[in-house]
C-alpha cells in the first residue's frame, strides 16, 4: 500500500525577528506560532516552506524573500549556500556583533535567570575572513552534483572531490573550489594537491565502501606563514605516495611539516594513528607574547590565534592576579591559559582528561621555562579529591574552559565546596554556561561579561565571565 504523501504547508509574508541558535532564524506566525527559518536571516520577509509541524513551533526553508532585510550583504564564497561551514556570509558583520551578544544575553537571563546584568559589548575579531589556523578536508569519489547536474543526464563528470562534508550528508562531499577561511597557499595546497591525483589517476577514498587510496588532508599554519600538512593514505602504496607527497613539497616551500599516516579504519580520526614524518619537523610554532607552543599534528589549539590571544587577555585580567594566588585551570589542554597566567600567579595547576595534551602542557612548559606550572591528566568530575586539594593547595582563583557541554555536575559542586574567591568561567557555548551559572548563583556574584567573537561568519561565540564569592 503506497504511503499516503504528507500534504505541504507553505506560509506567507512571515517577517524574521530574529537569530536563533545554530544559525536558524526566528519569525512567528500570525496566530503567533514560533517559526524556526533555514536560508534567512533577521529583517527579511519571507515566504516559508514548512517540512516539520510540532505543537509549539514548525521548522521550514525560505523559499522567497519577498522583502530583503537591512543587514542581508552578498555573499563572498561561492560555495555559500551548500557548503554549510559559514551560514552568516549573507549577514553584515556589525549584525552578527550584534547577535551574537543577544544570544549571550539571552541566554543569561532565560536559561540563567540572571536580571539586570551589564553586559560588555562583544568583542569584534579584526579578521573577518582568514583567521583560521586549520582546516581538514576529504577525497571522495562521490563528488555533491548540482541539480543542473543531476538534470544533464548525457552528460559524464569528474565525480571526484576534495572538500567538505555536505551538512547531514556524510558519504557526499563538496568539492571545494576556494575558501576564505585560512590564509594562502591553503586553497593553492588543496587544489594542487586534487590536481596531481586526478592526472595520475589516482582512487580518491569510497566512504560507503570504505576503499580507495588518497582520504583526508590537513592543513595547519602558524601565525609566521609556515604550514603543516598531513595526508591520510587509506593503504601503502610506497611510490605513489611518495610522487604525491614530493609533488606537495616541491611546489611549496612553506609546507615546514609535511607528514603522512596510513589510515585503514572505519573513521578518520587521527588520535590513534600513527603520524610519520615525510619532509621538514613534525611540528610548527605559535608564538604568544614571550610563549612559545609546539603544535603536532593531534594538538589542539584555538583556531583563531589572533582573537585568542585577546580572549586570555580578558582571561587573565578577569582572574585579577597579584602574583601570590593559587590557581587551578581546569580543561586545561595543552596548558596555553595556564602558562599565560603563570606569571601573575604564584603556583597554576592545570587539568585535563587527554594524556597527549598534558604531555604537550608538560613539554611547552619546560620549554618557555615556566616552573610554576603543575599538569595532571585525569576525569575531571572524579579528580577533586580533598588529597588532591591537600598536596596541591586551595585554590584562590578557578579558570575553568570546558567543551561544549558545559562542566559536569560534579565539578560544580566540587567548586562549590572549594569555594575559591574568584571564578572565570571561559565558554564556547553560552547555553550550558548560563546553566552553570545558574547552579552557583547561591555562592557566586556575577561581576564582568565580555562576550568574544572567535569565529566571524558563523554563529558561534565565546563569552567570558567573572564570578566573585559572596561573603
């Protein structure tokens, strides 16, 4: 029995509010019915096809825009649209500002219930495009068509692909012709580098199948124009990667790192992988201040150098330092925060759950000399223990910079029962900060907010506060 084909719901002059999470936009219905908008942004007035119809709220696509908003701009990626990577490149910069900070705001007072907060102005990145010091990207033999593409069915194309995931569609990959995001040679590498492969016939990787031989490249700069790249081989094939590989190196001296690994897993990741160096180090350099980090190919570090250093700035002005503290930095990772405080601070101690971060926290340390810096790998919930409190002294300021789900309960209430005179609170999503935040009202005073924009053209935003105790 055929099912029974679901009946479209289509909706007129709906005028879009606002921004909502995750890129979406809001508008309401006249009935007052919330609408949550793909391929608009606040000010349009659209037509909406709506394809999910819930109690409370419908999800739908602007089909139409009958009115363009005020902040609408022309996007400078031709990829827009498709690629997904940066939903806001139809938004004036000053409008995403400025969203951003509503959804800090919002956040604070819906989730947090925290009323009459001052809240400072975000803090804008001076590079809207660019600013990126690492992007990974895919070979695959099923390249996305276009509908023109798809429609053309006499003609025969290229179905190879070096590029990113289609959004919801993980075995089709867009073959990426330029991106703004990293500074040049990136696109230069990326397209060299599906050039060469496709002229020597080269098999880019199947990812139903799981077969091929060329399947991921990673590229990686410092803020000095020196770049690493690594490329995942799905198997040996000792002449052939090597020609790869020294076509890469021949062609760009700025490549300092030229590494490989051979990945025949069912997933791409490389933190079980074992990296071999082809060309140059296995390693690049980031300089910040006086600090010097090492950057391997499994090392995590903020993707945008340039506005980082201005969010530890704001990190350690906040933790108000007077050089005889004891502080703890808890998600430490490879312990960037916690050597740019050490300075301040008479002891810093630093946590994290990923042993090969601690081991780079540990080796960057030594290397910039710093030895007032303490590194301990370990679950966060389960390592405060009133031994683990005794050998390494009550901390007087807490900087704490947890992924995006926020800290576990149990971290919380260990901070609560420490009860440390100051907190910072650094965050890559406001959401579950506010939810925190909520928790530890009954202790802790909200004293500054100051709102970041790490990562221009996308939606994401960091925000910093500072909690004092409540005597």
């Amino acid at each position: 029995m055929a099912r029974k084909k679901r009946k479209e719901i289509f909706l007129g002059n709906i005028e879009v509010l606002r921004a909502g999470a995750k890129g979406i936009s809001i508008g309401k219905t006249d009935e007052g019915k919330t609408v949550l908008i793909q391929d608009a942004v606040p000010g349009d007035l659209v037509n909406v096809s709506v394809f999910k119809k819930k109690s409370s709220y419908m999800e739908g696509k602007a089909v139409e825009i009958l009115r363009p908003s005020p902040h609408r701009v022309t996007p400078r990626c031709i990829h827009f649209g498709v690629c997904g990577g940066c939903k806001w490149q139809n938004l004036s910069y000053d409008a995403q500002l400025k969203f951003k900070q509503d959804e800090v705001e919002n956040n604070l007072l819906r989730i947090g219930k925290f009323e009459n907060l001052e809240i400072t102005p975000i803090l804008g990145s001076p590079e809207e495009y660019y600013y990126r010091n690492k992007l990974e990207f895919t070979f695959s033999n099923s390249r996305w068509l276009t509908l023109d593409e798809i429609r053309n069915t006499d003609e025969t194309y290229d179905r190879n692909a070096l590029g990113f995931h289609i959004p919801g569609q993980w075995s089709k990959v867009l073959d990426i012709q330029e991106c703004h995001l990293q500074k040049e040679p990136m696109n230069a590498i990326r397209l060299e580098a599906r050039r060469f492969a496709n002229e020597n016939g080269y098999d880019f990787f199947d990812l139903r199948n799981q077969d091929g031989f060329l399947r991921t490249l990673m590229i990686r700069s410092n803020q000095k124009g020196e770049f690493m790249v690594l490329v995942q081989f799905f198997r040996e094939e000792t002449e052939k990667r090597e020609a790869f590989l020294e076509n890469l190196k021949s062609k760009f001296p700025q490549i300092v790192s030229l590494l490989y690994a051979i990945n025949p897993k069912g997933n791409d990741s490389i933190y079980d992988l074992d990296i071999q160096t082809y060309s140059g180090q296995d390693f690049i350099m980031e300089e910040m201040e006086d600090l010097q980090f090492k950057i391997g190919p499994k090392s995590f570090y903020q993707t945008n150098p340039a506005q980082a250093y201005e969010l530890y700035k704001i990190t350690r002005d906040f933790a108000g330092l007077k050089g005889d503290e004891t502080v703890y930095d808890l998600y430490t990772g490879t312990g960037t925060i916690a050597q740019f405080v050490s300075k301040k601070a008479k002891k810093v101690v630093g946590v994290e759950a990923v042993q090969e971060a601690i081991d780079a926290a540990k080796e960057n340390a030594e290397r910039n000399g710093i030895d007032n810096c303490t590194f301990y790998c370990g679950d966060m919930k389960d390592i405060f223990t009133d031994e683990f409190i005794a050998q390494n002294g009550h901390p007087n300021v807490i900087i704490t910079d947890p992924p995006r789900d926020g800290m576990h309960k149990n971290v919380v209430e260990t901070i609560l029962r420490i009860h440390p005179e100051r907190v910072v609170y650094v965050s890559c999503n406001s959401a579950t900060q506010a939810r925190d935040l909520e928790l530890m009202k009954s202790h802790y005073e909200i004293k500054k907010v100051q709102p970041v924009d790490m990562f221009p053209q996308t939606h994401h935003v960091e925000n910093v506060v500072l909690l004092e105790r409540i005597h």
